[in-house]
C-alpha cells in the first residue's frame, strides 16, 4: 500500500466530513437535531457496533486470504527447488532439460505472472514452463531403484507446486465481490448522515469537529486496510513480492556453479522461450 496516497486519502475524506459538519452546524438547533440524546446514542451505538463486527469480519477473512498467498509462493519457490535436486537423479537425456525448464518457470514466475498477478490479469492461466516438463518427463524411462525413486517423488512434488501456484494465484483478481463493496458503502454513509444530526452550534468547534473527524478517519483506515488486503500483489508497503522465487533462482545458479555444472537454459533471463 502506499501509504502517502493512503495518508492523503484519509486526511481529505476526514477533511471534508469536519467541513460537512461544521456547516450543519450553523443551522442546526441547540442540543443537536434529537430531543433524547441518549435514545440516538443508542441507536447510533447499534449501528457503529454492526459495522464493525461486519468490516472486522471481512478483514479477518481478506488476512486470511492474503496470508494463504503469501503462504503459497513461498512454498512453490520450495517445491521449485526441491524438484531441480530431484532432476538430478533422472537420466542424463531429461536431467538438464527439466532443469532448465524449471529455472525457466522460476523466472517467468518473477517477470512475467507477478506484473499480471498486479494488474490483476492473471486470471486462469498455466505456466508454459509446466507443460514443456510434462512432456519432457513423459521421455523418461526409469530403469534403476534411483530413477524410479525420483520419478516418484517428482510426481508428489509437482502436485505440491501446483497447488501452492494455485494459492499464491487466488489472491490476484481480489477477493471481495461488488455487493460487499456496495454495502460496506452505504454502511458507512449511513453513518455519516446519522452523525450530522448530532451537530450542536452550543458544542465548540473543535468538539465537533473531533466527534466527526475521529470516526470518519476510524472508518476510512479501515476500509483502506480491507483495500490492501483485497489487493495483496502490488509493489507498496506490505504488498507482496516474489521475494521466495528470485531466493531460489539466487540459490539454483549459486549452487550449479559450485558443482561446475554448465546447464543451458532454453529461456532468457526474463523467462520466455528463447
């Protein structure tokens, strides 16, 4: 999140609901708009009691989410590197082209799916680098204990990736459908009304405009925040990156140059097919 857009936005909408309120406050009768302060108190409490448990609730469900995402890059990063060490027990014909079709989906995971997954265009694709090592490993004949043993685990440690590609991917069109939106809206607008009719020209200026300001900015922070988490892959504070994946690329390539092991990648550094 950008937190100076994010400072800016809650200081104007807090900004224009004070402005609000001091100008009702210019026609508004002595001792507020309800002759029982305590009944609209009451009601009031109801209202601000029932959005919050509701925005508290949706929030803990988009953390949720959010965490399940970040959980799930992290893991396929791990299944990545997991599945280059298992490529080394296959035979020599598909050791170094499932190797490097795995650094290939490495990197396209970096430069290509992460600047979707921010435009939120992401939707239902596959990654190609997946279905060059399917077929790559149908050319696989295992004939020792060893190949067949890595065969094996290959297969586990595929469904692994793909399932954990599938929770890092759930997160990238948003999580939040439309009518929640609308209705978290009108919530708090309903809010705001309400809180006009509490303006009393026999109050000061800056009581007033505390008791509005202090709630409109409570209320704005807190659909914010459900905008961040609605929204977890972009590039501002807490946003996620593939922090995991570009670890593991890091590690593949430190750790074939230490083994003096030349592997040539059928993709160039961005990850498309060369």
């Amino acid at each position: 999140m950008n937190l100076v857009w994010a400072f800016l936005i809650t200081v104007a909408v807090t900004a224009a609901a004070v402005t609000v309120m001091l100008l009702v406050r210019r026609r508004a009768p002595e001792g507020s708009y309800f002759s029982d302060g305590d009944r609209a108190s009451g009601v009031f409490g109801v209202l601000a009691t029932g959005f919050s448990v509701l925005l508290g609730f949706i929030i803990f469900l988009a953390f949720t989410s959010y965490d399940q995402s970040r959980s799930g890059a992290e893991q396929e990063a791990l299944s990545v590197m997991q599945q280059v060490e298992t490529a080394q027990f296959f035979p020599a014909s598909a050791r170094e082209r499932l190797t490097g079709e795995l650094t290939c989906y490495a990197r396209s995971v970096v430069n290509g799916e992460w600047d979707r997954m921010e435009a939120g265009t992401e939707g239902n694709a596959i990654n190609p680098w997946s279905v060059a090592m399917f077929r790559t490993l149908k050319t696989v004949q295992p004939t020792t204990a060893a190949e067949q043993s890595a065969y094996d685990k290959w297969l586990d440690q595929t469904a692994d990736r793909e399932e954990a590609r599938r929770d890092r991917v759930h997160g990238a069109a948003g999580l939040l459908p439309t009518p929640l939106w609308i209705v978290l809206f009108f919530i708090a607008g309903v809010i705001f009304v309400y809180m006009l009719f509490f303006a009393d020209p026999g109050e000061g200026r800056v009581t007033q405009a505390m008791l509005m300001g202090s709630v409109t900015a409570v209320i704005t922070l807190m659909l914010l925040l459900l905008v961040f988490f609605n929204q977890p892959y972009q590039t501002g504070v807490g946003g996620l990156r593939p922090v995991a994946m570009e670890r593991t690329i890091e590690t593949i390539d430190e750790a074939f140059a230490a083994l003096g092991t030349d592997v040539r990648l059928p993709c160039d550094p961005e990850g498309n097919p060369s």
